[in-house]
C-alpha cells in the first residue's frame, strides 16, 4: 500500500488536486481510497457528488459504515470535526484516524491519500505525521509568500517527526493558479529545502466547472489536457522513490527567495 500525505495552506487548491490525483489512480484501476482530514470535510465532495458526514457524526449515529464509495468505488473518509465554535477539529482527526485504524477498512487498498490542512498549528493536524500513517508527504504551494511560508512550517513538522518514524517529504506540487504564476520560485524553494517539484497543475476554468457540477476533471473532461495534467502527476507520485527529510528555511530566507522573484 503506498501512503502519501497532501499537505498545504488553506485555499491552496489542495482538496482539488487530491480529489483528482485519487481519480486519476482509480481510473488506473489502482483500489484507493481518500481520508479528509479538514474541518471543512469537503475533500471528498468531487469524488462522491456530495457532502458526505464525517466520521465524528456517524459514529454519534452508531453507522456501521464510516465510508462512502465514490468514483470507481473510491474509499471516501472525512475525518472533518465539530461544528464551528462547538469543538476541536483537531482532536477530531485524532479520534477518527484511530477508527479507522481499528475497522482496517483500508487494508485492500493500493493507494490511500490523506488531505490535510497545514496552515493550523495544531497537534491534530500533525497526527497523519505523528501516528506514522503516511510514508510520503507532498506538499501543495503557489508562488505566494504565504503557501511557501505554509510550506515550510509543514517541512518543519516533517523534519520532526522524520526522527521519530519513517515518514518523508516526497515533492511539492505546483498549483499555478495564482496571479503571480512563477514556479520557478517553487521550484527554487524545493531545491532550498532538498526536495523538487513533483508535478504542476495549470490553471484551468476546467477545474471550476467540473467543481461546479460535484466532479473531478477525470470523470467531466477525461479527453482534456487539464485531465492529461493530473494523469501525468499520478504517473510521478507512483514512480516517485526520491523521498527526504527536508531542511527548512528561515522565515527571512522564504521572504528573500519570493522577493526575488517578485522583483523579476
């Protein structure tokens, strides 16, 4: 079973790339399965054409199942949490990664990706690290300051817990759908902290409509070349044996490498 991480700021596109990686290895007829680990629980929306409840609530309900099937019978999680202002999402993800565990509902899985929200500094969010039920983390930035400083405070916890278990930085994807469209700077952050740049998605209106009508460009547009994009990624993460434990920046360097580039 390969198990990867997908790390990134909030807002980054990092549900997005995940939900259309994991169609992207299902329609490989690779058995997978996706894990939502953000208080949103929307990670798995594009995958099963709805908001599914998360762990937390069905285990209030006494549900027997804790997951739906999506997209070619994708394992669908959203470890998700509280209401708003009624608990810690943190603490959530906690408890719902240890029923997971203990219902082995993932154990004929090939692949499992675990999406979680890195800009909170919580020790719920760090628990895919922690609990070492991941081997490989990637990470989702832009060439914004803040998802590259994002980036690196997650390179931060990874080193951390690197010493602890068997989990590693494997890439950084590149989303390019920021105003400022500079991978170079990524790609210029990646070598800094020992890594690279493992695949890059353009900006595509594509994305949105697909969004739009609750599905990934892999089910709406398989002929596309945004489609084609995402395919090319799940290629790299599957062949990927380049994995790290990262060497993190200052918070003046990360400042120093976007001015830079900013500044042409």
């Amino acid at each position: 079973m390969k198990k990867i991480c997908v790390y990134g700021k909030g807002g980054i596109g990092k549900s997005t790339i995940v939900s259309n990686l994991a169609a992207a290895f299902a329609y490989q007829g690779l058995k997978t399965a996706v894990i939502g680990c953000d208080p949103k629980a929307d990670s798995t929306r594009n995958l099963t054409g709805r908001r599914i409840p998360a762990v937390l609530d069905l285990m209030r309900r006494e549900e027997d199942s804790l997951y739906t099937l999506g997209y070619k019978e994708i394992i669908c999680v959203e470890a998700g949490g509280p209401s708003p202002g009624t608990g810690c999402a943190g603490r959530g993800i906690v408890v719902a990664l240890d029923r997971i565990n203990e219902t082995h509902m993932l154990d004929d899985r090939d692949i499992v990706i675990y999406d979680v929200l890195g800009d909170v500094v919580c020790g719920g969010f760090s628990a895919p690290l922690r609990e070492n039920v991941a081997d490989e983390v990637y990470l989702v930035t832009t060439s914004d300051f803040m998802a590259l400083y994002a980036a690196n405070n997650i390179c931060i916890g990874i080193e951390k817990y690197a010493k602890e278990g068997s989990v590693r930085l494997a890439g950084i994807i590149y989303n390019g759908r920021s105003c400022l469209d500079s991978c170079e700077m990524a790609e210029e952050f990646a070598t800094e902290v020992g890594s690279q740049i493992i695949g890059k998605i353009p900006m595509s209106d594509k994305i949105s409509m697909a969004e739009l009508h609750k599905k990934t460009v892999v089910e709406m547009y398989p002929a596309s070349d945004i489609c084609r994009s995402f395919m090319k990624l799940s290629t790299a993460v599957l062949n990927n044996t380049k994995t790290v434990i990262p060497s993190h920046l200052s918070y003046e360097e990360v400042e120093k490498t976007c001015l830079a580039y900013q500044r042409g």
